[in-house]
C-alpha cells in the first residue's frame, strides 16, 4: 500500500474525464501498474483487465528486438489484436455500467 499512496501523488490526470465527464480506454492503467508494484495482482486485473496482456506485449517486443523469434510479426499482431479487444470490451462495459 506504500508504493499505490506515494504514487498517487505522481499520476497523471485523464484529460477526457476531466474535460467530458467520462473515462477513456486507458483511465486505470496508472492505478493498476501501481497495484502491481505493491503486490496486489488481483486489484491490478480488476482495475485494467489488459495489464498483463500488454505486459507480455512489451515484454514480446522487447524480446523480439534482442533474439531472432521465428513469426514474430505474427505474434506482436495477434498480441496487438487481444490487448484492443480486452481494452475495448472492457470500456463497453465500463460505459453501459455507467449508464445503469
């Protein structure tokens, strides 16, 4: 819990939210980074159901820049694709839970 408080004096605000009312896509992915770094890895899931998607992402690039990995393209688009689905369904739901 240290770490979430001393960085929450850090985190950026979201310029949708404050401009029209709503979150966007990513409104989450600051609180649940800091969510992992303190070890609630359940938390993180809940806030942004794509941190560990998009941590295997970068992690796969970053991977893919270092070492010769056969269909790597293939790869980064189908990670691509699965990290803007969950990102997307889970702003649909976001929004329609909103409204109820």
């Amino acid at each position: 819990m240290a770490i979430l408080l001393e960085l929450e004096n850090y985190m950026l605000p979201c310029m949708n939210k404050q401009i029209f009312g709503i979150e966007c896509p990513g409104c989450g992915i600051q609180r649940s980074i800091s969510y992992l770094l303190d070890g609630n890895f359940i938390e993180a899931l809940k806030i942004y159901p794509a941190i560990y998607t998009l941590i295997f992402l970068v992690g796969f690039v970053g991977a893919s820049l270092l070492f010769d990995i056969k269909n790597s393209f293939k790869i980064k688009i189908y990670l691509l694709y699965l990290n803007a689905g969950i990102v997307i369904v889970n702003y649909i739901y976001k929004m329609v839970h909103l409204i109820h």
